[in-house]
C-alpha cells in the first residue's frame, strides 16, 4: 500500500532517472534495516522500498550529523533502549488514515451497540493521526445518546509522532469539510486567526478517548478487555502471516463472546487464524469452541 507521505518521497526521485545521493545505503544497510525493523515492530518492507526507506531515515543519519547508514545503524544496535528507536519506527511506519474511511464499518459498529444496556468499550489499535478513533468515538455520541458519556475508545499506535498527532485533534478544515455538514457542526470546531484553515474535534468527542503506545509485537499490552468492538484495519498487510496469526490469537481473549473485529479492504483473517469466523465484508467474530 502506498501512502500519500510515501507518494511525497518517491516523487523527489523521478525527476531525471539518476537517484543524487548525499548518504551511504548499501544492500547490507538496507538489509539490516529491514531485519531490525521486522524485530522491533513486525514490519515487513519489501525490495522496492528502498528509496522510501532512504529518503525516511534520511533525515534521522542527518539530525546526527551523519553521511553513513552504516555508522547510524551500528550506532542504534550499540544502544538498544536508546531514544532514537523510537524515531527510527516512527520513520518507517505509514499513516495513511481519514475520518469514517471505509464507512460501511460504522454502521454495523452503531448497529451492534445500541442495544448494549452495559458500559461500551472499543480498541483501536492502529490509531494513526486519530481520525479512526475520532470516527468511532462520533459514532458512539450519535448512537448511545447520553449513554456515550460511560463509554470509551482504547486508541493505540506504536508512531509516538503520529499518537501526538492525534491527541492535539486538529486537522485541515478541507479534511474534516469531506464529511457530511451535519457531522461537522456536531463534532468540530473551526479554527479562527492563527488557527483558520483548521478544525478540531469537540471536547465532548476527545473526551472518549484514550490514546496510548503500543506496539503489536510487544510481550505485554497496555490494554485490558473485554471489547464490544476492536479496529485492526489496513495494519495487519505489514506483518507476516506468523505475526498476523500471533496478534490474532491474542485478540480473541480481550473480546466480548458477541465482539466483532474489523478488518482492513485487503485483509482476509479467514485462512489465518481459527480464532475467528468472517460475519460479513471485513467483518470477524469469535469462532464458537
């Protein structure tokens, strides 16, 4: 999948067919690139994005006053807790994300909740810049009515970049202005001096959710179940079917019996895991034992 910032990097490439380079990727570094980030975030890169990768961590080796990939690598594997892991992840994970993207979700989700008399819970897990977790923490105060208030949205990203992002919850007015004028009334305030041109969300909606980090990978999840609803989606396409299954299976446990998963429009669970059943168009539930 591509996304608009990886669009934004190839592009400075295609002008004359000569890639000018002013740092030092070799085939090694880019090898041990794709292994370190394959052990820290479950990220598979392929072969053709070496010049993404060049052009991302591009800037990290010059942030560091630095002309080799090989000097910033040995450097990062030196120093395994160092800060710069962070960076160096934040570099190479892709936000592509916008407000009620893949829409037919919401209405199942809003269909499968309003009749829940208990608190409702709902985990995404791939959070990105927040316009996911905003999507459903609107369509929690459009279903619940005032129930919504003992609700909550779990949102969670291993991009600490993006997680400050979305917490800020402020957002290009033509991004917020492609969804229906009704929705941005409710759940958006516009921006005025300093801040025209922008949007962002209502209190009310910010107030529903938790942003936290979270990596897929790690032993340990900073979150407890159990969920009426989690968002996997369009994340899973990154990872190999191994950790695809891994992260399945520990998805299972923190689901309500009734929960549903939501899958990303490439992803098929299905051939996967046996934890969960398809219901209907990227939609899973728990496989009866």
């Amino acid at each position: 999948m591509t996304d608009q910032r990886e669009r934004g990097d190839a592009s400075q490439w295609a002008s004359s067919g000569q890639i000018e380079r002013d740092l030092v990727l070799t085939d090694a570094d880019f090898a041990r690139i794709r292994e370190l980030i394959y052990q820290r975030a479950g990220i598979v890169l392929a072969e053709h994005k070496r010049e993404m990768v060049y052009s991302r961590l591009a800037k990290r080796l010059r942030h560091h006053g630095m002309t080799r990939f090989t000097d910033y690598l040995s450097r990062l594997e030196r120093q395994p807790d160092a800060k710069e892991w962070e960076a160096f992840t934040n570099a190479l994970t892709t936000n592509l994300t916008a407000f009620f993207r893949e829409a037919h979700h919401f209405p199942l989700l809003a269909d499968h909740l309003k009749r829940k008399q208990e608190a409702v819970a709902v985990w995404c897990s791939a959070a990105s810049t927040g316009e996911e977790p905003y999507s459903i923490a609107m369509t929690l105060l459009e279903t619940l009515g005032p129930k919504a208030s003992q609700a909550k949205v779990i949102a969670t990203d291993i991009d600490t970049d993006a997680l400050s992002k979305a917490r800020a919850g402020i957002y290009p007015l033509e991004q917020v202005r492609k969804l229906d004028e009704a929705r941005v009334k409710r759940f958006f305030q516009k921006g005025t001096g300093n801040h025209a041109g922008l949007a962002r969300v209502r209190p009310e909606v910010s107030a529903l959710v938790e942003f936290l980090p979270l990596n897929l990978l790690a032993p340990q999840w900073p979150v407890k179940g159990p969920f009426d609803a989690i968002f996997c989606r369009n994340i899973m396409i990154y990872f190999d079917k191994e950790t695809q299954a891994k992260i399945l299976q520990r998805f299972a446990p923190l689901m309500k019996p009734d929960g549903l998963l939501f899958a990303g429009h490439s992803e098929n669970f299905s051939y996967i895991s046996d934890a969960f059943k398809l219901r209907g168009q990227t939609v899973y539930t728990l496989a009866k034992k």
